[in-house]
C-alpha cells in the first residue's frame, strides 16, 4: 500500500476514535464510563487524537519524512511500515468501537450486575487499603456528617451501609439507627420465599465502569413491597438492621417508606478524586 | 446444562452481553487511550529528535555498573515494549553491549515515567503507590539480573547468527569508517555528503508521522487486548469462570495472570488499566500480570526473533515466568503479613 494511503487510512482511524471520546465527553454519557478525575484526562486524549489524526491527514502528501536519506542498501528500514497488513490493522480498531458505540446502554445488564457483586454476600472484613482510608466513627461524628430529614431519618450513602457489614464498630452505632439512602430497585433473588424483599444498589466505581463493583443492601418490608420498575431510581427510608445469614453479617434496612426519586448527577459512587 | 466453553464461543452474543461487553469495552478505551497517546508522542519526537549515541554517553565504563544504570534509562528515554525492540537492535549495531541493550529492552518499558503514571493512575484506591514502586522495582531487578546473566554469555548463545555476523563485519567497517550522527535513533553508515541538514518541519512532521505508526501498532493490540478482558470482565468469554476459580489460589493466580498478559499483548503504558479490572485477583497477581507482560508477550516473541536466538527467548520466556511469578508470591505474602 502507498505510504500517502496509508497516512490516509491510519489518520481516518485516529479521527474515528478521537470522535468517539469527544462525543461521550461533550454529550455527559462519559459520566457512566470513568471517574471524574478521568473525564478530563479523556477529553485531552481526544483532543490529542484528533491534532494528531488531521495534522497527518493534511500532510500526508509530503514527502520526505524522514530527516535522511537511504544511502546505504542494507538499511531496510520503514519508518511507516507497522506489525500487520493497514486495513487488518484499521479494521481491528475500529470495528469493536463501532460495535460498542451501537451496543451500549450506558449501564449493565442484570446477569453482569450478578457476576459484579449483585446478589454476593457482603464482605466480612475489609481490604487492608480500604480499611486504612477509613477513619473511625462515633455517634457524634455521624451527627455532625450526615444530615438529618424533617422525619428524623440520618441520610446515609449506600457504600456506609454496605461496606458495615465488615465493621463491628459501625454496626454498633447503625443498628436500630433511623436511616435514609437511595439507590437502583431490583429483585431479591436469594432468601425471598414470602416475596417481602427487594434490593437496593449503585455502582461504585475505582476508575471506570470495567472496574466497578455493585454495592447493594437488602431491603425488608415484611409485607409485598411497592411496584417499581427494575433498576428505577428509589428514595428509601426505615431502620438498620444486621442480620446474620448463611454465615455472613447482612446490612437488612427494615423500610418504612419507599418513593421514586430523580437520579442523582453521578449515578455511580465515585472514590474520592486524586488531583 | 452448562454450555461448554467452545459452543459458548459460537454462539451469537444476546442483547445482554452485548451491551454488557460495550460498556466495559468503552470504558476500558477512554480510560487508557490517553496514555497511549501521551506514550507514542514522546516515542515518536525521541525517534526524531535524539541522536543515537547519547545513550551510550550516559553508561559507565564498569560492566556491572553499566547494566545498572541501562536498567534505568527508561526513566531518561521512555519506550514501550513494541518501540524497544528497533531500539536496542540498532543500539546493538552501534557497538552497545548486548548485556545493557537487553537490559534496557526488558526495564524500559517498566522503569519509565510514563507507565510509572499509567500504574498510579489506574490503581487509585488499591494501593497505587505500593504496586507502582514494586512494579517499577521489580522490573528493574529482573531485568538487570537477565543483564547480568547475558553477560557471561556468548554473543552467539544470544543473538541471532545473521546479528553477530553483521556485528563482526560493522566492528571490522566502522574501524575504518564510523559515521555515529544520525536523527531519528538509528545511524546509518552513509555518505557524509548524502545527509541533508534537517528541515525544522520536516522534522516535526517526521515526529508525528513516528507517533501515528506508534499509536497505530500499539492502539490494535491495545484494541484487541480490551477486546478480551470485557469478555472476561463480564463473564461472556468462555473460560472466565476457570480464570476467576484460580484467582484466589496464591499459586495458580500469578500463574494464570502471566498467561493472560502473555496473550493480551497490552502495551506497559496502558495494562495497568486492564489489571487494575482483574477485582477477583490478589494484588501479588496483579503484579505478576504487570512484570511479565512487558517483557514477554504474543507480539514479543515476534519482536524479540528480529535480534535474539529462538533458544535464548524460549530460555528467557521460562525464567521470567518463574522469577517473576515467585517474587510476586513471595512479596504478596511479605506485604500482607506485615499488614
């Protein structure tokens, strides 16, 4: 293939993806791929892709791009000369993005929900580096932390109620503790026989959505629970319990009252940003 | 019944896994694409801009001292492991010892800022700056005690016959004639008056031709690479289930981690974003993944036969795979007892 085709084809590749990142950037669907701290890092790759991409399209015409001559028979070298035939090469990059771009919904089906942590039981202890980010908690910390509702419900993030589970000292101070938290409804598939439970779920995601791991608490009615759609966005309030079941400690929020709810700007939870 | 792994395979993917592989596939891209980009800019203006001989001014005289301190030039000359490759076969020709040129190839694209940002970047909140200094430590000890092993070898044990025959014949030319200047990292034993001065723009436009090929090269392996860990990261892949049953055996986990960075193929610039995925794994493992894969990979073997004996590189495959996979175990547990 003539290098000028192949400058050609590889710039046209280059856009492609470079039109691909600055998309989900400008339209805010990047949101449900990577943490915040990678949304901007994403948005300068496209924007560097896209120089790249136009500034050989536009010279590709020129010759003499190498700052010497081949004087020397033995010298075989190609500067421009890649592992495998150009159009393999383009194919194998652009094909999976554009499959991806038409297949994806922004968010995970159920049975990847299940392999990513849906129905796990949840951890008893923590990771030695989670559990060194984590600093200990009194009574009047989650006072002065956490925002009490006009009902007398402390509003709690899912991820406080979930990671409990491996933390004796918190399960002290959240048990029979008034709480409200929100999150993604779905099914309860596991310990349900009278049909009294549901789950309650967010994402929470490291670095991007490949590495994020679901984060769900039980949800207890002791009756039918309310119809919402699956994976609809619910307010819930009622009291912590922490059940002991099939040999693990389970967060179990007894509700009192479960509404609708708008979802919030960062669906996922997100660590905390480093820059 | 379980599907088996091959019907699995040939079966069309549902509406679910479809969008499941999207997500993971998409995600995995825009995270790591930039580096890649970053990775190949910096290649691509190296190949243009530095001239060959200013990595042998930076060696000392002392043999030992020597692959030490190439172990550590990808700090001052970042490549990765498909860039490497040309590198060290034309730093070879040029009278480099095969001892600090090998050491170099293995460190570089480990010990090198960028894959040290890479690494710190992707393991936010699992414990970035432990795995970055042990990746970027034990990558610099492998690759200088294979440094050390290669230098009381003969060049034949190592080197590919029609290598060290262009060597003797280069020695015995360039004891007549050498010409070291050169421009885009390679020299050429040329006419003095064939080489034209550089044009400033032309130079520029070299750089980043240099850098698209770079991307080119590493963005189709870096694609198919995501390719398979969506697969396996949201179980469609046949044999995800296997990998993830080994994941807590402190044996296997390293073991089968090798294995699949050797598959992969990924670029250092970029695998840390792929291990840092791997959930189920320990972070021993992980490390194993992050070590081995830039020195030994698919497209490696394929690299490494342009310069080294078929012999030497299966030799070399095997002592990586056990050096590497027992430090890593052998760390994981030191890391976490003292924990």
């Amino acid at each position: 293939m003539k290098l000028k085709t192949r400058l050609i084809l590889f710039s046209l590749a280059v856009l492609g993806w470079s039109g691909v990142l600055l998309y989900f950037y400008s339209s805010g669907r990047i949101n449900h791929y990577l943490a915040p701290d990678f949304r901007l890092i994403a948005f300068a790759g496209g924007l560097g892709l896209a120089v790249l991409g136009l500034f050989n399209l536009l010279t590709a015409g020129q010759k003499n791009d190498c700052c010497h001559d081949h004087a020397n028979e033995d010298d075989t070298h190609d500067h421009d000369g890649g592992d495998m035939h150009p159009v393999t090469a383009v194919l194998l990059m652009i094909v999976p993005v554009a499959l991806s771009v038409a297949w994806t919904r922004d968010e995970y089906s159920a049975v990847a929900l299940g392999r990513k942590g849906l129905y796990t039981a949840p951890p008893s202890t923590l990771s030695p580096f989670l559990a060194a980010s984590i600093p200990a908690l009194t009574m009047a910390d989650i006072e002065k932390s956490h925002r009490m509702t006009s009902d007398g419900f402390f509003e709690f993030s899912l991820m406080e109620l979930f990671f409990s589970s491996a933390d004796r000292e918190m399960q002290t101070l959240l048990k029979g503790l008034k709480v409200e938290t929100e999150g993604r409804w779905i099914d309860e598939k596991v310990r349900n026989a009278d049909g009294s439970r549901k789950r309650l779920y967010r994402l929470f995601i490291t670095c991007c959505a490949a590495d994020s791991q679901v984060i769900p608490i039980v949800l207890e009615f002791g009756k039918m629970p309310p119809e919402f759609p699956e994976n609809a966005w619910v307010k819930v309030s009622g009291t912590m319990h922490f059940l002991l079941e099939e040999g693990a400690t389970q967060p179990v929020l007894v509700v009192n009252r479960a509404v609708a709810a708008e979802p919030p700007f960062e669906e996922s939870l997100m660590r905390k940003k480093i820059f | 019944m379980t599907d088996l792994p091959v019907q699995r395979l040939l079966t069309p993917m549902s509406p679910d896994s479809q969008q499941d592989f999207a997500l993971a596939f998409l995600s995995i891209l825009f995270e790591g694409l930039p580096f890649i980009l970053l990775g190949t800019l910096i290649s691509g203006f190296i190949d243009v801009y530095l001239p060959a001989g200013t990595m042998d001014r930076f060696l000392p005289k002392n043999k030992f001292f020597a692959i030490l301190v190439a172990g550590l030039m990808g700090a001052v000359f970042p490549v990765c492991e498909c860039a490497v490759v040309p590198v060290i076969r034309r730093l070879v020709k040029k009278g480099l010892p095969v001892s600090c040129a090998l050491t170099y190839m293995l460190a570089a694209p480990i010990v090198n800022p960028i894959t040290a940002l890479s690494t710190w970047k992707a393991f936010q909140g699992q414990g970035a700056e432990m795995m970055t200094s042990s990746r970027l430590l034990l990558g610099f000890l492998i690759a200088a005690a294979v440094g050390l092993i290669v230098s009381k070898l003969p060049l034949s044990a190592v080197l590919k016959s029609q290598l060290v025959e262009s060597l003797k014949n280069e020695s015995e030319a360039e004891a007549s004639h050498q010409h070291g200047k050169s421009c885009c990292d390679h020299s050429h034993e040329h006419d003095h008056h064939s080489h034209e001065e550089p044009v400033p723009d032309h130079r520029l436009t070299a750089a980043l031709r240099s850098a698209l090929r770079d991307f080119i090269d590493v963005a189709v392996y870096f694609s198919i690479g995501v390719s398979i860990t969506a697969l396996f990261n949201t179980g469609i892949a046949p044999g995800a289930e296997w990998l993830d049953s080994l994941a807590k055996n402190p044996t296997a986990a390293p073991a089968a981690l090798m294995g699949l960075a050797f598959v992969l193929s990924l670029c250092s610039t970029s695998d840390a974003f792929i291990a840092a995925t791997l959930a189920k794994f320990s972070w021993g493992a992980k490390l194993a993944f992050l070590t081995f894969g830039p020195m030994m990979d698919v497209k490696l073997l394929f690299l490494y036969q342009t310069v080294l004996r078929k012999r030497f590189i299966f030799l070399l495959a095997i002592g990586l795979f056990f050096a590497i996979g027992g430090i890593s175990i052998f760390w994981q547990h030191l890391v976490f007892q003292a924990k």
